[in-house]
C-alpha cells in the first residue's frame, strides 16, 4: 500500500502535482548495470549516466526539482541517481531477502499484527524528518553536513521514523517502516551516503501493562528487548546448521544504553563484526509528547530502527557496502528468493590504487564535504576516504592528508584513469572547498 506522506512543501514546482497524490516508487527499469561488460572501449570517459526524471506514484519528477542551482540545495547527481532504485523491495537481492526473513518474524510470532510499508516516498519536509520526532533546533543531524536538503523545508529523509507521527495519526498500532534513507556520510567498506533501514513501532493500552504489575515504561522497555533478541535469534538461528562458528564466535551481540531525542529509555543493538563493534539498531521507548502529538493520549509505545545493509554484511558475509548496488551477475546470481545466509563468493581480486592528497584547510572544511566532492568524481570507484596526517603550523595554519584509496570492485582500474579522477578531484576540492593545496 503506498501512503500519501508528501506535504505541499516538497517542491516549488510540483507542491500542486503531489497534493492528494498516492506517493509510492515504481521500479527504476533504467538504471545502467555496472559491470565490466557495459564499460565503453575508452573506460577514463565513462560516467554513469543520471537519470533525469523519476515516476513517484505515476507522478514524474524531474532532477531540477531534486538537484538545484540554489543554495539550499546539497543534493548531488549521486545521490539523485539513486532516488527510485528500492533495493529492499527485490527478492532476490540480500536487501529483500532479509527484509522478508524480518516479516516472517513478525508474522509468526504476532498474528500478522504489524501494518507494513516499504515504498513510502524518501522525499519528506523538515517537519516530519525532525521536528515530528522531536530533534532539537540546534542538534547536529540538522546541519548542511550531515542531512540532504532539496530546499530550505524539504529533506531526502535520513531514517524512516520520518512516517513515524503520520502513520499514528492514520491510527496504525503496529507497524513496520522500510526504505532507502540518505545521510551525507565517510567513504570507507561500511559507510554509504545511501542505505536502508527499517522502522518498528508498537502501542500499547493501559490494560495491557496494568494487568502485569508494571508501569507503562517498564512493559514497554522489556517487551521491547524482548521482541528484538527474539528477532536476532531468528535471524542467526538460521544459521545454526550451516555453520555453527557464525553463532558462537564470529557473531557476537550486545545492548549499549544511549540517548535518541524521540525515546526514553533508549538502547542500542551492536554486532561484532570485522574486529568492531557495529551499530545495527537503536531502540527505547517512545517519548510521550510524540503520542500526545498524534492522538495517543494514554498509550506507550516502542520503537527500533535498525540497519539493512549492517545485518546483511554479517549475515551474507558481504565485505564492502558498495557491493549492494552492484547489478553485476557474478553479484546478483548468488543470492535466491528465501535463502538467508548464502555465503557471498568475492569475484574480484583487484588490487587498490592509493593517491595522497594535503593542503591547508579553512574554517569552513568538513570530512563530509570532502567526501562528497571525491564520491561526486569517482562514484563507487572510491573505496576509502581516510585522515592519515594532520598539523598545525607556528602560524596557526592546519593541514590535512587524505590518502584516497581507488579500486572497482568489478574490473581493473588503468593507470590513467585513476590519475585522471584524481586530477579532478584535485581541481575540485581546490576550487569547491576553499582550501590551499600543498
């Protein structure tokens, strides 16, 4: 079922098109495989190509309207170009597979209670993405940094708690939220600017936490973890036989207490994974303003979100996020419809090319900002994105090196087209972050 989750304040140009339209994705058929095989005979010109116009429900939506000359605008080519792609909705991609392997949870141990969504459109206002699930005016997550702005009020949504306040008005109880959400993020095998996430939320009556003795936060935090070690037993369970060390020694699993502006108490879910503890989901108990809000006058509710891609990378033994937007075969024939845990068979074996960059940074320079410029050039061709010097001269100057790390994880990479993106990444960090290169 696709919802109407697109204020009036989307687009300048198409508020009138969206009002009272059903939002959902059609599938992006004209996406370009990147793959070795559709690569042109000169491979230092090839730039995937971006799409210049999505379908949102039957509603066309062109790039201007996502990716501006305007400067509230941060959304770039690379990221519109992924804008309709709906991983999580592809059954024999591990993205689905595991979203599926979710459902069956729920389904089995609660009656097919939990409502499910997972095409609602990622294009949300401000309000819903902060201000619904009560981040604070100043918090960090708001930042030009840290959040893809379309225009001063409308956001690509970095969680999907974004549908949160808008589900509990339409009445829903139990629900789970899934889709793609986009935070401008580090380069490195865990960290994407786009990835997919699911939401889970649960209401509860007054009578169903007074008949246990409890107090309506106390339930609510137990049955909550609860739930979630119930969920994590049956995604590693089905692993079990197939290879028991997965579950006794590679997987290792903990809660950490921690702080989320729209839950109280609030936990988080970690993996071990790759010699670090990866965060896989946060959780708590709703807040009670947020049900105040929404018609929940006497009710606590739950909360989680959890991580696609993290819990995919463990269990299919996925090494590099990238991977997940391969549609190179010797990627996508290993995996089948229902199949949780098929080890992936790594394909390429081709080794990285590193190139140093320093300069002088300003006030002004951010990491994220740099990432976004190198990403711009190199697309998935950028593997890492790493500080491994720093200083500060007798005049108070400081200068980073950033050591890029090149490497497809398809094909070889020439001499001279890692030497060419690096030019231009030079040209462009120059010239775009206000910095003095060395």
């Amino acid at each position: 079922m696709a919802l109407s989750l697109v204020h009036s304040t989307l687009f300048s140009k198409t508020s009138q098109l969206l009002i009272h339209t059903k939002i959902g994705f059609s599938h992006f058929s004209s996406s370009i495989p990147f793959s070795s095989s559709a690569l042109p005979s000169n491979p230092k010109t090839w730039r995937r190509p971006v799409i210049s116009v999505l379908e949102l429900g039957g509603v066309k939506i062109a790039r201007d309207d996502v990716v501006r000359d305007d400067p509230t605008n941060n959304v770039p080519d690379t990221i519109f170009s992924k804008l309709g792609l709906q991983l999580h909705r592809r059954d024999q991609h591990p993205l689905g597979i595991l979203k599926n392997t979710i459902y069956d949870y729920f389904d089995t141990n609660y009656s097919n209670k939990f409502d499910k969504f997972d095409e609602l459109c990622p294009i949300v206002s401000v309000k819903q993405n902060f201000d619904d699930v009560l981040v604070p005016a100043d918090h960090v997550s708001r930042s030009y940094n840290d959040t893809y702005y379309v225009d001063s009020q409308t956001v690509l949504r970095c969680h999907t708690s974004a549908h949160q306040a808008e589900l509990l008005r339409k009445g829903h109880t139990h629900f789970l939220v899934t889709g793609d959400v986009y935070r401008r993020d580090s380069i490195d095998s865990t960290h994407y600017p786009v990835f997919h996430q699911m939401e889970g939320f649960r209401v509860f009556s007054p009578d169903e936490w007074e008949a246990s003795g409890m107090d309506g936060t106390s339930f609510a935090a137990e049955d909550l973890k609860k739930c979630l070690e119930g969920l994590a037993t049956h995604l590693f369970g089905l692993l079990l036989y197939v290879d028991p060390v997965k579950i006794s020694g590679a997987v290792e699993m903990r809660w950490v207490d921690t702080y989320f502006p729209f839950t109280n108490p609030s936990f988080e879910l970690e993996i071990y994974f790759k010699e670090k503890w990866l965060e896989v989901l946060g959780c708590g108990v709703t807040e009670q303003e947020i049900l105040k809000r929404n018609g929940k006058l006497n009710n606590v509710a739950w909360a989680f979100g959890l991580g696609l891609e993290r819990l995919a990378m463990v269990l299919f033994d996925i090494p590099d996020i990238r991977l997940f937007w391969s549609d190179d075969e010797r990627f996508t024939s290993q995996f089948s419809k229902g199949q949780l845990g098929t080890k992936f068979k790594p394909f390429s074996r081709y080794p990285p090319c590193y190139k140093d960059m320093s300069f002088w940074i300003s006030e002004s320079f951010t990491e994220n900002n740099l990432c976004e410029v190198v990403r711009g050039i190199a697309g998935d061709l950028v593997e890492e994105v790493s500080l491994i010097d720093n200083f500060t001269n007798k005049k108070g100057m400081t200068s980073h090196c950033y050591r890029i790390s090149y490497r497809s994880m398809e094909r070889s990479l020439t001499d001279e087209e890692i030497n060419d993106l690096q030019m231009s990444v030079r040209e462009q960090v120059q010239s775009k972050l206000n910095v003095v290169l060395r």
